[in-house]
C-alpha cells in the first residue's frame, strides 16, 4: 500500500463540520474530489464535494483561506475549467486538498472562519460541468475478460490478438463528444450490414450498448519527443472518474475492419463530474495481480516493481439500468454489472507509460478510459454485448422486461465505491445517460 501517500487527509476520525458528509457513501471529508460547478450565483468555476454540499474554491481563496502553494493551486482552481491545475502536478493537489480539508474538519481551528465565509452551496441547486477541457481522448482495452468476451464471439478458439499481453491496446476516440453526466444519448445512425443482409443500409443503430469503465484524468504531461518513463508514469494521472463509452455495436462490427472504431464511439461519452484524486485513491492501491502461468512477462519499458507492487486500483464498479416502465413504475434502477478495477490486466502507470512510450505528448486534462471492465462470472460483465451474447440471450429485469440492447428511454448508471480496512469509503458519484430515439 502507498504508505508514504497516506497523511491527515485520510484520518478515518476526521469528520466535517458539513454535516451531510459525515458516513456519506461518496463524499466524506476524506474524498475531496475536484469538478467544476455553477451555482444561481453564477460560475462555473472549480468547487469540491463535500457531502450534499459543493466547496467554492473561489469563495474561499477571496475570503483569504489560502497562503503559500495551497493558494497558488486555488487560483489554478478556481476557474471554469481545472486544467490549470491538472497542469500544476500532484504537490499542488496534494497542498490544495490538505488545506480544504482542514477548512472543512470539524474540529479544525478554521471552522468557524469557514462557516463565516459560506462557502458550501447545497449541491442540488448546482449544475455541474465537464471538470477540464479535454485535448484529447483515447479508450484503451484493458479489461482482458471484456477483450476474451468479445474476441471469442469471432474466435472462439483464439479470443485474443496476438499482441494483447504485450501492448495496452487502445484507439484515438473523439474528445469533442465528451459529455457531463445527465445528458440525453441520442441514439447515432449509422451504417449496418447484419448477418445475411448482402449490402449495407444506413439507420438508427439497432444494438446500442454501454461500456463500464473507469476513466483517467492526466495531470501534469510530457513535451513532445520526451517519453515517460514507467517509474514516473503514476505522477503524471491526477484522478479518476467513471466512464460510459456509449457503443454501436451494429455500426461497429461493420466499420471497425481493419482500422478500429470510428462512428460506433464517437457520438457520445459520459463521464462522471468528480474528478477523485489520485490522493483520496491511495488506501485503495493494491499489488497487481501476478500475470497467469504462460503469459509473456511486460517488456522492460512497461515494467516497474513500485508499479506492480501497488499499480492495481480495488475499486467496485457497477452499472445499472432504469427502463421507461420502471421509471413510470417507480422503480429504482437494478444492476446489470458489477466488477472490480482489479480485474484490469495493465495498470493505469502502464497506460500512461505506454501512451507516451512514442514520444507522443500527453497533455493535462487528456482522458483515457481503461476500457470495459468485466471480471469472470457473467454477473460482472461490463456491457450488454457480453451479457447478450451479442444479442443471441435477453437479460430479464426483475419486473419481467427482457433487454438484448439498449431501448429508447432506459438510463444507465455508473457507480463506483472503494473501500479497504482502516479507511473510510468513498465512492465517485454517479455517470448517468437516458437514451434519447434517432433523428
Ligand atoms: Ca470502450
């Protein structure tokens, strides 16, 4: 465990003066997580969540809360998007996030200055934006059941790609179509040649899916021409969101030969608002899991022992589906997937390192995302594609209603907790999207 990240953040006996955040399943004081939020006062500008409630950097750094290098990250923090201070690095997260906290302690000496300044706005009367502008956007395919899943529905035989265990596979998705959680997913048209159809037809997409994946905020980057090596690689992700990398799954079967997806992920990308520190993330780092008997060990540019003593995020994910007639019934949603970041074959260091391993430049607030995670049993399989079989069974819902792929009406959402002994629980709020028809 990343002992030396570990500092007065992380008390599991300090509680906020907030006191919604108190035993709040996503946001006690020990998360912290970055966003950008707009209140009727205006904004947007950067806040944190606490609770029921948003922190205002902004409120805070003109009532003159912050000094030294918090301050300089504040300023960084404080406007309409947190670029600036993805850009500054984890030093200035990490003073930024201890000197919030102790803003927000309970029993802190800042206490009753805080409360003086009112500086939290009840979250319900928020909009909540994307957190960065994002440069770029690339979706890698690390969950090795997800890629077995679907490679098998090809070849049975011999599911994945000879380069698999050796390259984080991923593609160049599109960073214009990024979209806050909440929105309306307009199902795309597109380009469809099933099964026994001679020629290809253009129409709404028939076989729409989510995908579950944990997306990766990059902090500071890298000047083009200048790789990052693996021991450097963690330093450069500032945080961590979730990621609905919403898929054609007809246009894509069709398109993606030989070059990959292209119209299938464009159309639409939800991300979760809250950008959770690679900081509040430390307890919940763990040793990745050994490589199987066989498989080929990383080449040494991708390999890192810290790395694989603490790469591995134990973080429980899970999506959940709320069709129209559930919604009309007043039913809550109910889970389609539940999985584990663990069941993540390369790190996100590895990704990071991998990305750059060119040359390629990374950027702050470029977003990956890990790819679908999906564990082993069927009831963790990460998108309808698995859990269909491509279409070939329906999932029944408890009401009776069966789904092969996505209807018009049903909303997905993504949640994500993590928890390990010792710690308090956090958890990254909520990537939602309804399903809106074709134009
Ligand atoms: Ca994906």
């Amino acid at each position: 465990m990343a002992g030396m990240n570990i500092d007065e953040t992380h008390d599991p006996a300090r509680q906020s003066w907030v006191a919604s955040a108190n035993g709040h399943p996503d946001f006690p004081i020990q998360n912290l997580p970055f966003g950008v939020f707009s209140a009727q006062d205006g904004g947007p500008r950067g806040g944190v969540a606490i609770g029921d409630a948003i922190f205002d950097i902004a409120a805070a750094l003109e009532a003159g809360l912050f000094t030294g290098p918090a301050r300089e990250a504040a300023e960084a923090a404080s406007g309409r998007t947190l670029n600036q201070l993805l850009a500054a690095g984890s030093a200035a997260r990490r003073a930024l996030r201890r000197r919030i906290s102790a803003l927000l302690d309970a029993g802190g000496r800042e206490k009753d200055s805080a409360i003086a300044a009112g500086l939290v706005n009840d979250a319900s009367v928020c909009d909540l934006h994307l957190p960065a502008r994002i440069g770029d956007y690339t979706d890698f395919f690390a969950g090795i059941s997800h890629a077995m899943n679907g490679g098998k529905l090809n070849r049975p035989d011999n599911p994945l790609m000879p380069n698999y265990k050796y390259v984080p596979v991923a593609y160049h998705s599109r960073a214009s179509s990024v979209r806050v959680s909440g929105g309306e997913i307009r199902r795309p048209n597109g380009q469809r040649k099933p099964a026994g159809q001679d020629d290809p037809d253009f129409g709404p997409c028939r076989n729409l899916d989510y995908e579950l994946e944990l997306g990766i905020w990059v902090g500071d980057g890298n000047r083009l021409g200048e790789p990052i090596p693996m021991r450097e690689a963690t330093g450069h992700i500032a945080g961590f969101c979730l990621l609905n990398d919403w898929s054609a799954r007809d246009i894509q079967t069709w398109e993606s030969a030989p070059l990959g997806p292209f119209l299938a992920k464009s159309f639409s990308t939800s991300v979760s608002p809250w950008i959770v520190t690679a900081e509040a993330i430390a307890p919940f780092r763990k040793p990745q899991a050994p490589r199987p008997a066989g498989d080929p060990r990383p080449l040494p540019h991708l390999w890192d022992d810290a790395d694989q003593a603490e790469g591995a995020l134990d973080i429980d994910l899970s999506a959940l589906i709320r069709t129209p007639a559930m919604r009309d019934a007043g039913l809550a949603p109910v889970a389609l997937t539940q999985s584990n970041a663990r069941d993540l074959y390369w790190t996100v260091a590895q990704m990071v390192a991998h990305h750059a391993s060119n040359g390629c430049n990374l950027n702050p607030g470029d977003l990956f995302g890990s790819g679908t995670i999906s564990g082993v049993e069927p009831s963790s399989f990460g998108c309808l594609l698995e859990i269909s079989r491509a279409g070939q069974q329906a999932v029944t819902l408890p009401n009776g209603e069966t789904r092969r792929y996505l209807e018009d009406g049903d909303e997905i959402f993504l949640r994500a907790h993590a928890s390990a002994p010792g710690f308090v629980s956090i958890g990254f709020g909520e990537c939602r999207g309804r399903v809106s028809p074709a134009l």
